[in-house]
C-alpha cells in the first residue's frame, strides 16, 4: 500500500473515531437535556420544603394596650410602680411551644412610683444608675412547660450591667386561640445586682419582685403544639 493511500485511510478512520465521539457526545447532551426538567423540580420542590415549614411557625406580636411591667419592694414605705416605656417580642423557630424566645427591653428611666422623690433616687447611681445604663433587659433562654398553661423562663436577667440567671414564671391565657396574654412574676435580690444603699428613713427589702402582663395576638403561622 502507497504510502498516500495509507494516509488517506487513517484520516477516514481518525474521522469516523470524532464523529463517533461526537455522537456519543451529543447523545449524552440529549440525555442529560432530558434529565434536565426532572432536575429543576427537585430543586424547586426542595427550596419550597423550607418556606412551607417557616410558613407553619408562629409569628406573635405582643401589644402595648392592657400590657404591663411592674415592680414591688418590700419597704416600710411601700414603693411600687411601673414602667411606662418598653419593648417586648416573642419568637418561635419551630411550632414546639418550647422554642419560644420571649425579650423583654424596658427603658430604665421610664419608672413611675407616683412620686417624683421616690422616682429620681430610683434612677441614681445608687439604684438603676439610668445615666451608665439605661435598659433593664430579661431575654429567656428555656422553656419548661409545668402545666396546661403554665410556664418556667429561664433567662438572662441584665440590670445596671450586671447578668444573671433568674427565672420569670408565668401563665399563657389564650391557649390555641390567635390573642390572649401571658402574666408572670420574678422575684431578684437587688444586692446580687450592686443595689446595695437604702434610701434614708425607709427600710427597704432586698427582694424585689417583678410582674408582666403583656397581651399578645398571633398574626401568622400556627398555634404552638403544648406538651400537655
């Protein structure tokens, strides 16, 4: 065989091999064109899942009418009041009532005990010290279901810079409907907290008690599931 014949027949050969590759190349792009829709509705109805549950969470807000934060000192001169200016939230991240995050930020200077005496030695540095640090916050970190409705918060306590645990027991009263309130109290030491003076002529305690009343609507989402 010449050496031209020779030639020709390994183009024709080379030429037969890509097209071959080719075809099967564009089999393969035809197949995977095919696949391709299968493809996206997975990954739509995959992206969906997430929204479909976020959309089952609740979603609360709590409102200012009829809500209230107050205080109560045992002291041989009763000092009690309120405070008229605070934000509170309640979050869930799964429909399980115990997932819930109740936040509570009230601005310190806002105490109203009904005397402007009483008030101002409240806000000092002796007591609130509202200039250094004006929020008195409460965030929960668990929830402990102890009845049909009722609750133990376990949270972080923060007045006057100072952090601890305390525990805020309260009371859900609107249970599977979509409004209602929950009421609870807190007792504290003031001491654990840097209160330490008293005010001259007035024997305070050290225990002070502390008692919400915030009313809630959900807005969105499902009712929290309740273990009991």
């Amino acid at each position: 065989m010449h050496e031209s014949e020779h030639t020709a027949l390994a183009n024709r050969f080379a030429a037969k091999e890509n097209w071959s590759g080719a075809n099967s190349e564009w089999n393969r792009a035809k197949a995977r064109a095919r696949d391709l829709p299968t493809v996206i509705l997975c990954l739509l109805a995959f992206c969906a899942l997430p929204s479909a549950n976020r959309a089952q969470v609740p979603v609360y807000e709590v409102t200012p009418v009829e809500s209230a934060i107050k205080f109560d000192v045992g002291s041989s001169v009763p000092i009690k009041g309120t405070f008229d200016k605070w934000n509170a939230s309640m979050k869930f991240s799964s429909t399980d009532v115990r997932s819930g995050v109740l936040h509570i930020e009230i601005q310190a200077d806002s105490v109203n005990t009904g005397s402007g005496l009483k008030n101002n030695k409240l806000k000092g540095k002796d007591f609130f010290d509202v200039q250094d640090f004006p929020a008195i916050t409460f965030k929960s970190t668990k929830v402990v279901q102890t009845g049909p409705n009722t609750f133990d918060l376990e949270g972080d306590f923060t007045i006057r810079g100072v952090t601890k645990s305390e525990r805020l027991t309260v009371t859900d009263n609107g249970k599977g409907s979509t409004s209602g309130s929950i009421d609870g109290t807190m007792a504290f030491d003031r001491k654990d907290y840097g209160m330490n003076r008293s005010i001259p002529f007035i024997k305070i305690a050290n225990r002070v008690e502390v008692n919400v009343s915030l009313k809630w609507k959900r807005v969105s989402g499902a009712s929290p599931v309740f273990q009991q």
